[in-house]
C-alpha cells in the first residue's frame, strides 16, 4: 500500500496502491502455485495429464490477468482515495478482535470465547452500558449452545469452563 | 410428462408433512433475517445453517436451506424499500424507485408491489423449471468426459463476459479459485499438490469456508467502514393496502412477463440475480411510457427488478439440480450440500433420488407462498431486526459465521481461514474484483479439471476432442460468444450505427 496525501476530503492509502497490492499478490499466489505444479510435474504421465498440468496453466492464466489488471491501473491513475485512515481504523477494529477471537477459540472453546468477543464489541464500540453488554454477551452463547450442542446435536470446541461444567 | 406430474404431487405429499412445513416457515423465518441484515446474504447464511442440516433427511435439509434462500430473496426488498439499504446486491435496482415511494407514505404498496411480483418471478421460474429440469437432465445423461467439461466451460464464460465487473479481473479471480480448489489431493492421481508439507493444506480449501469468508466477514469489514445510520420509513402494511395493490398490480402483466424471462435467462447463465434485476429495470425504464419519471417512485421500477431478481435466484437452481452446475453461489452452496448428504449432483438425480429433487420442485412452490404470507404478514417484526445498532449485530453476526466455519470440518483451523478468506474478501470487494466466480470455481475445480483431464485421456492429449461432435461443439461455440460478448455487442452496435453506451444492462 502506497501513502498519498490528497488536497481535499481527509487522507488514506490511494485506491491506485491498493488496486496494485491485490493485482501483484494475486500474481504472487499464481507464482507459488506454479512452483508447485512444476515440482509434481506439469506433461504427460500414465494416467494422462499429471497432477501439476491443470494448476499450472490457471495459475499462468492468473499471472497474465493480473499483468493486464496492473497495466490498467496505471493507464487510469485518478488519485482516487481507497478508504480515509478514520474509516480504516474501523475496519481494523472488527479485524484485530475477530482475530484475537479466532486465536483464543481452541484454548478457551467456542462459547466463552464468544462471550467475550460480544461483550467487548458492544462496550468499546458501541459504549453500552455493562449491563447490556453482559446480557447479550451471556445470552448468545448460551442460546447457540442449546440450539447447537442439545438440539442438532453438532459438537462445538469447548474449553476448560464447559469441563468445569461438566460438558 | 405425464409421469413428472405423479412424481410432483407425490413431492408435494412429502413436503406438507407437519415437520417439513415447520421447517419451511423456520427457514423463511431465518432466511428473511439473514436478508434483511447488513453482512449475511442467501450464500453464507445457508453455508452458516449448512451444519444444522447434518442430522436430517437430505430431503428435509434441502427444504429448509432453499427456503432460507427464498428468505433471503424476499428479505432484500424489505431494507432497500424502507432504509434504502439494500440488503441484497440483487435489490439495489429496487431502491431506485422504491425508497422515494416509503418516502411519500406508501412503503405498503411498495412492499406490497415487491413481495407479490418476487413471488410472481420465482413461480414462473419454478413452473419453468417443472417443465425444463426433466428433460435437460434426460439429456445430459448422454454427455460424456467432454461434454460435461464444455458445460462448465459455458458457464465460466458467461461469468467473464455477462458480469460487470472487468473481465479480467473476472479472470483473475475466477482462475485463482481453481488454484486455491486444486490443493491438495488429486482426485485423478491421488497425488498430493500445492500443499508444500503443510499439514493444514492436505485437504485443500474448502469452498464454505471461501463463502463465510469472503461474503460473510468481507461484508462486516464493509459495511463497518460506511459507518451505518439508519434512518427507516415507519413500516405499516395493512391488508387494505394489499388488496388495493393487488389491484392494480394485473396493469403490468406485461412487464412482469418480460421480467420473468429476462430473470430466467439470466439465471441459468451464471450471470445471477444481480445483472438480471438492473437490466429488467433498464428495458423498463426505457419502454414504459412513465420511463422519464422512473427514480421519483414508479411502482413499475419496482416490480421490474423484484421479478427478475426472483425469477433469475430460483432459475439458478435449474443448472444445479439438472447439471450439477450452480447458477449462483447460493446454488453452489446447495450443491455443496448435496455432497455432504452424500448425493451425487447432476442429471442422475432424477433418476436415482426421485424423491429428492421433486421434494425440491414441490418446495420451491409451496416455499414461494409460505413466503409471501409470512413477508406480507411480518414486515415490521423484521424491519425491527434492522433498528438493532450494528454493533451488537456485527459481534454475532462473527460468531456465527465461526461457529459455520468450524462446524464444516471440525476444525479450528477453518476459521482462520475464513478470516483470511474475510480480509482478502474485503479487499477484492472494494477493488472490484467480483467473487461469485471464484467461489464457484473453488467448487467445480475438480470436476471440471477430472472432465478435462479425462477428455483429453481419451483423445491422447488433443485438444480436438472438445470440437470433436456437434453437441460439444455448439456448446464450446456458445461459451466463445459468452467470453467474448463485451466485444461482440459493441461490434454489434457499431455496425447499427448506435453508440455502445446506450446498453441495456447499464
């Protein structure tokens, strides 16, 4: 991502640079997805083609599509803005907890990790008062777990507080 | 014919058993919640319900996820009527003319006007479907390796050449599908690829994962960075309004009828319920004769693109029941249901599941009107939903989209990738990259490669094979134009001396 400071309407990455960013890690991926076909084989085996020869012309496909998508990217640079800095800091404020989140869910279980993704969601974000945060925060776990693990009978992951509860 | 007929009311018998009703209005019920808010659509919300299925009869599972796709269909025209938000990428077309109506006191006909021609556009489809499914199916049990590769190959470039994002971002994203769907095993060696000793990858990447992902946590990432502020018409639908709607409604029979089969046409190709609901409101604009007050609140602009919307979202299911080929990812997330059940897609369904696919049939019609009498009835329950601040909704909203995740394998590795999935979504989105084909190729890479690969067995490595007989041929050749239709419209247009600006579909 590339920082441009623009005259008008607050700042942030510009949505050339990001454009960019996707198109040459989209290219990246293709890359690795080649070296790997090249080392099962990419010709022709017992069995016709080998496993390597479909993966390989998609990925060579995603490598000239990607070169085509950056040549248009800087035959039409607007200096549009990708997004402002305060509107990406929200999303970073979904993706950092939901992150944490996921870490936590094979030591904590699904549920309490839930809870408390929830209840810091409602405090820190939408300043609501403990209570409430609390409440929905108990709740919606509590309800998946009869709906998941009484009723359809689907295990989820569970931690040491559901065997301190005896599940 | 005559036989399809017992088959159906047969299906019909095992659809109005008290259980499969209940789970009928349980997944309108759902599916209009999951329709009416910002971050679930019809694709994740069923993948998310997917699990909740495992249990059932594949019979009963497939009524309870198509009818929370109906849900989601009818959900869509509740926030963009009365938020201007719409819920659904397929009913932005719908706040055109939608929303200026809510604001001038009459959201009742609007709604009304909306849930009654989904309902006319997914019964024609439905009816459509009766009479089509059957005998493509027949049809299709002739293809061999080729055939079937020609089909997927159809359908792929319809998706370059219909959708609107730049085809070769289309391109891009669809191939880097087959990539990501070709880790792991190979289904002709059962040699293992890509996986570069990571023991994580030796299964590949599963394409529910790939959907709660990118259209689950993609569109959190989204919609929290607009920063949502509600500002709804108060949501009173009476039964008054309704009969003064219905009224009026038989007026436009003509525009209902060339919606229907603008949406049908649009969903067997995969271009989807999107394109179809703009280009069904675009002819209308044009050809009605209030087209220049289309966008002030005409009720034409919004029976327009609810009936193509409609219609296109249940013909998708036309391919996918008949070919094993979604229509839209929806459609591939019922297909990916399907293999879970252990049910082999494709035209062989007919003949070996006949219960199945004609509980399937019978759902969508009995499905459509439970429907519309729960949409008609709740509205303003569901569009309480959408009053819940965004930032209780959202924590939820990840939690279930986890526990979809996990539930798929067991695995809690699955839902980092879905966050992975949800970031890169997010940036695809925003970069106008369209992620339908990449889902769908993460789905079909297997099988369009094993048809591929054994094609080309048979013929020694010609790739002739493919123009080898006409059946192939004409569907190869159909795929070409579909690839290459941008060009070939405004090649068209030139020579009609028209300038290619004034497309329809724009």
């Amino acid at each position: 991502m590339s920082d441009t400071t623009k005259e008008f309407g607050g700042t942030g990455p510009s949505h050339q640079g990001v454009e960019i960013g996707v198109a040459a890690f989209m290219a990246l991926l293709a890359l690795v997805g080649i070296y790997g076909s090249l080392k099962v084989g990419i010709g022709w085996g017992a069995e016709g083609p080998k496993a390597g020869f479909f993966p390989f012309y998609v990925s060579l496909a995603v490598i000239i599509a990607s070169a085509v998508n950056l040549a248009k990217i800087f035959a039409t640079a607007d200096g549009e803005l990708f997004a402002s800095w305060s509107q990406l800091k929200l999303v970073l404020a979904v993706v950092i907890p939901t992150a944490i989140y996921v870490a936590a869910i094979p030591y904590l279980g699904i549920y309490v990790a839930s809870a408390i993704l929830i209840i810091a969601f409602m405090r820190w974000l939408g300043r609501y008062p403990w209570i409430y945060a609390v409440g929905v925060g108990a709740l919606v776990p509590f309800l998946t777990f009869l709906m998941f693990e009484l009723w359809f009978l689907v295990p989820l992951p569970k931690g040491p507080f559901e065997k301190f509860l005896g599940y | 014919m005559l036989e399809d007929i017992g088959n159906l009311i047969h299906g019909f018998a095992v659809v109005v058993q008290p259980f499969n009703l209940l789970l009928m209005v349980v997944g309108i019920v759902l599916g209009v919640i999951v329709g009416v808010l910002p971050g679930l659509g019809g694709a994740n919300g069923v993948a998310i319900l997917l699990p909740l299925t495992f249990s059932m009869s594949p019979t009963s599972a497939i009524i309870m996820l198509s009818c929370i796709y109906w849900g989601a269909l009818f959900g869509g025209a509740i926030t963009s009527i009365l938020f201007n938000i719409p819920g659904e990428p397929w009913s932005v077309a719908t706040t055109f003319d939608g929303y200026p109506m809510a604001q001038q006191g009459r959201a009742g006909e609007a709604l009304t006007a909306a849930f009654t021609s989904s309902f006319v556009g997914a019964l024609f489809a439905v009816v459509m479907i009766t009479l089509v499914a059957p005998m493509v199916a027949g049809f299709a049990l002739r293809f061999g390796p080729a055939e079937i590769f020609s089909v997927y190959f159809l359908a792929f470039c319809s998706f370059v050449g219909l959708s609107k994002e730049p085809p070769f971002k289309t391109v891009a994203s669809m191939m880097l599908g087959f990539g990501l769907g070709a880790v792991g095993l190979d289904q002709v060696t059962g040699q293992l690829r890509l996986t570069f000793g990571v023991e994580q990858m030796l299964n590949g990447f599963d394409f529910l994962i790939a959907v709660i992902g990118l259209f689950g946590i993609g569109e959190i990432l989204l919609t929290m960075e607009e920063g949502l502020s509600f500002r709804g018409s108060p949501a009173k639908l009476n039964l008054k309004v309704v009969f003064q709607t219905w009224k009026e409604l038989p007026r436009y029979w003509l525009l209902s009828l060339r919606s229907c089969l603008i949406g049908c046409w649009m969903g067997i190709s995969p271009a989807g319920a999107t394109p179809a609901s703009f280009m069904s409101y675009g002819i209308a604009k044009r050809i009605s004769k209030n087209g220049h007050k289309f966008g002030t609140g005409q009720i034409e602009g919004v029976v327009a693109p609810e009936t193509a919307a409609h219609a296109a979202g249940t013909s998708a299911l036309l391919p996918m029941i008949s070919l094993g080929v979604p229509g839209s990812p929806t459609a591939a997330v019922l297909l990916g249901g399907l293999l879970i059940w252990g049910l082999q897609p494709g035209p062989l369904l007919f003949t070996e599941q006949k219960d199945f696919v004609w509980g399937l049939i019978a759902s969508m019609y009995m499905g459509n009107i439970v429907g519309l009498l729960i949409v008609l009835t709740c509205v303003p329950l569901f569009a309480a939903i959408l009053r819940i601040p965004f930032s209780v909704i959202a924590p939820v909203i990840l939690v279930f989209c986890a526990i979809g995740a996990y539930t798929v394998h067991n695995n809690t590795f699955d839902v980092v990738m879905m966050l992975v999935f949800g970031i890169a979504g997010y940036f695809m989105k925003k970069c106008n990259y369209p992620l339908a084909p990449m889902v769908l190729a993460i789905v079909l890479g297997d099988k369009a490669e094993e048809a591929f690969r054994q094609s080309l067995l048979s013929s020694q490595g010609r790739l002739g094979v493919f123009w080898s007989n006409g059946l192939v041929s004409t569907i190869m050749a159909l795929g070409l134009i579909a690839l290459f239709w941008p060009i070939i419209q405004a090649g068209w247009e030139r020579m009609r001396g028209r300038p290619a600006g004034l497309r329809a579909a724009e």
